[in-house]
C-alpha cells in the first residue's frame, strides 16, 4: 500500500522530527503492508503552530466559503470512494462490501450533512437587546479510533471546519493510511494550508503530546474508556474543553410483543458487522421468559450464516483478538452456555475470533458488564418490563441501544426510560444529522449533525 513517510503540517508533507517508524499490518493475512512515521512531541508541536497561525484566516473565512470547501472534500472522498475502500479492507480487515458500503459510504455523507449545515448555520442571533455569536473554539486535537478509520475523522474534522476551527488529528497506529488519504484529499478540495494538520504514531507519545499541548483549545477523542479518562483529566487541569466519544455496552430490548424472528436477525447483524468493533453494538440482547429459548435458537441459526474469512472480517490486530477470546473463555467459566462459536480461532492465519453467541447470561456476570469489541452476543432473560429496564440500564455505560415492540408507540415509551445516548425503534435507519453520544462512563458531548457542530463553538453576547 502506498504511504507517507513524512506528515502533513501547513499545507505540505514534511520530514518527520525523528527516525521511528510504525508498521501497518493486514490483519487479515498478518504481512506488514506498510510503514509510517512515529510521529513525536517536536511533530505535534510543529503541527499546532501550523493550526494555530492558519486560525484567524480560516475563523474569519464566510460560512458559505467554508461550507464550499467542505462540499469539495465531500466530492473528492466521494470519487476516490474505491481507494479507500480498499485502503480500510486492507489495514482493518473489513471484508470488502462493507468497506465500500460503510467505510468509505458514510463519510461522504457525513461530510455532505456538514457542507450543508455550515451554509445555513445561524451563527448569529439576536435576543431581545443581545447579539448572540457562535464563534469558533480555536485549535482541535482530534485523536481517532481504529475502528471506522474514516468516519471518525470526518465526524470530528467536518464539524470543526464548519465552526471556523482548524485542526491537528493524530489516527489510530493501526489504520494510518485512511488518514493519510484524507490529508490528500484536504489538499485536493484546497483547504488552506495549515487548516487541516496530520502526524501519525503511537497514543502515549503523540496522542498524549496533542492531548496536553497548552495551544490546543479542544480535544476531541473517540476511544477507550480508560483513556477518555485520562484525556478528561488533563484537559480538566488545563481548563481545556473536551469531546470524548467511548465505550458501550448496548441492550438490545425486544418486548413480548415484537416480531421476534426480526429483531434478532437484525440483532446479530448488527453485532456481526464490522467484526463487532462498533462501541455502539447491541452486544446485550434481552428477551423475555416465555420466548427465551425461541430466540436462542434463532440466534444461533442467524450467526452461522457470518462466515469469518466471508462475512466476517478479522479483529484489527493480535492484541484484540487474544482481548476477545479471553473474553469469551471467561464468559464460559462463569456458567454461560455457548450456542454458537467459542474461544477458538476459526482460520490458522489472521487474527480472527469466532463469531460467538452466549445463552443463560446473567447481568452481574463479565460478558454482561464489560465493552467486549468482538463478534459476541450476550443473550439474557427477563421476567417483566421493569426487569428488562434494570437490566438495560444496568452497566455504566449508555452510549445507545435498540427496542423492538408490535408498534412504535410502545417501543419509543421504553426507550424514553433507557439510560442511553441513542436508540434505534424496530430497526430505525441510521441518520447522519442526529447526535451520537452517551450518558454515564459512554462519554461528554455529541457527534453528528447541528449538536455536533456546537461542540466546537463558543458564545459570545454583545449588549446594546
């Protein structure tokens, strides 16, 4: 695979500070494809004062121009869609169709939305003798997942164009080319130089650096709880906004009143997709006595159809799949029944998992508490609606989740009491204008959309 050896600070790629470099690796046949920079604290620091001299230009550039621009960048992702679809199939393992679908699909969107929004925006309102401004943060350090290489940036560089902000993202190590195609395609759509800044390389050195550099105004981070954590605690000691974007544990909630064929089918699909690295994933499904071990069975019918190698793709490295096994052995050492899949690896090469569904899961055990990110379903049994809303909220974590109900009306009354971000109703389409984040240890702030879009604004009222 192509790559970079250098970064993309002020509008060009220049030499990295130091010598080390990061090696990018097929997860699916364990070759290394690549190598990029390790990008240093020098790196970081060079890149915020490329961001920070291009701000005043870029805030005080007309909100139609920005939104031009970012119209650009949508049509320039758009058409170099099949690079980057093989790009992600390549160092995250995603099969094919879904790299084209969702990979490289939704970021034009997403993009779109905001090329849109930014040419519509009020940013400027008048109550009664104030003008209210919505004025850019400043400087965002965005710090990105593996997971959806793509999609995470442009969720978090996107908004922060729109608002007048300028940027620096540091990418996951293990997906580096996605984001070094997206640097190219900022150069293409001609953003001004230094608006949009790019150095790869490892999070405790260069995430760490962008995270706790005092120019950066903002830090935006999808990741970990455990990291969200300390990105939280050093911004707080610096009286640094954050945007933090983390882990789930989400009920998938089917009432006895739903088609129940549908909503596990849709259920598994849902947690197979993406080899279950989706922090949003209905990994807990809930379904009550009388229909429980009617939906075990379908359960276990509807994951074989996930073939690892075909349908489902390998785990991102060597790391995670050890992290998902050890999972699943602990779920069976603490008295899950296994329907289907199971600790071993399905292929010699690649970092595969099985895809996995447990049966007799209990609330308190490991499996139904902790983020797992692998293809494992968690199937457990309630007695009542107030049961199933116990356990629904019954984690500390409420990024999002599903019901499913013989009507709306009484899926969207369960959902309302759902300690969660977002809810999907009987299988509610995906919308790139509505906010995505989560209560409790799931997060602060929003992705997506105008509520997005507010994360990298501040208010200013003028009285006269």
């Amino acid at each position: 695979m192509k790559a970079h050896d250098g970064m993309y600070i002020g509008g060009a790629w220049r030499p990295a500070a130091g010598t080390d470099t990061v090696a990018v690796v097929n997860p699916a046949d364990e070759q290394v494809i690549a190598h990029v920079p390790a990008g240093t604290a020098e790196d970081i620091d060079a890149a915020v004062r490329a961001a920070r001299a291009a701000f005043p230009g870029w805030a005080a550039t007309p909100p139609a121009e920005r939104a031009a621009r970012i119209g650009a960048l949508r049509d320039v992702l758009a058409a170099r869609k099949d690079e980057i679809a093989e790009t992600v199939t390549a160092e995250l393992g995603s099969p094919l169709p879904m790299s084209q679908m969702v990979h490289a699909g939704v970021p034009v969107l997403v993009a779109g939305s905001y090329a849109e929004l930014a040419a519509t925006y009020a940013f400027e309102e008048r109550h009664g003798n104030s003008t209210v401004f919505l004025e850019p943060v400043g400087v965002v350090g965005a710090i990105t997942p593996w997971n959806y290489p793509l999609h995470q940036i442009v969720a978090k560089v996107a908004p922060a164009l729109a608002a007048g902000c300028t940027v620096v993202l540091k990418p996951a190590e293990d997906t580096p080319l996605t984001a070094q195609l997206f640097a190219e395609a900022t150069e293409e759509a001609g953003l001004p130089a230094g608006v949009f800044n790019l150095v790869t390389g490892l999070g405790p050195v260069a995430g760490q650096a962008l995270a706790e550099h005092e120019d950066v105004d903002l830090v935006s981070f999808t990741g970990s709880t455990a990291v969200g954590r300390q990105i939280g605690a050093t911004a707080g000691g610096a009286i640094k906004r954050v945007a933090l974007e983390l882990g789930g544990k989400s009920a998938n909630v089917i009432l006895p009143s739903a088609d129940l064929a549908k909503a596990v089918n849709v259920g598994i699909a849902n947690v197979m997709s993406n080899s279950g690295q989706t922090c949003s994933a209905w990994t807990r499904m809930l379904v009550d006595a009388e229909r429980y071990e009617e939906a075990v069975a379908l359960a276990a019918g509807a994951v074989a159809k996930y073939v690892p190698g075909e349908r489902v793709g390998p785990l991102v490295n060597a790391k995670q799949q050890a992290r998902v096994r050890g999972y699943i052995e602990k779920g069976i050492e603490e008295g899950a029944r296994v329907v289907a899949g199971g600790p071993e690896a399905p292929l010699a090469t690649g970092y595969y998992v099985s895809p996995t569904v447990f049966a007799d899961v209990t609330p308190e055990m490991t499996i139904a508490q902790e983020e797992i990110f692998g293809p494992v379903v968690s199937i457990l049994k309630y007695e009542d609606e107030a049961d199933a809303l116990r356990i629904a909220n019954g984690t500390v974590y409420g990024l999002a989740g599903a019901v499913w109900a013989a009507d709306d009306a009484e899926a969207v009354a369960f959902a309302r009491r759902m300690d969660t971000g977002q809810v999907d109703i009987n299988g509610g389409r995906f919308n790139p204008l509505a906010p995505f984040g989560g209560y409790k240890q799931s997060g602060v702030g929003r992705e997506l959309g105008e509520h997005g879009l507010s994360e990298y604004l501040q208010t200013k009222s003028l009285q006269f």
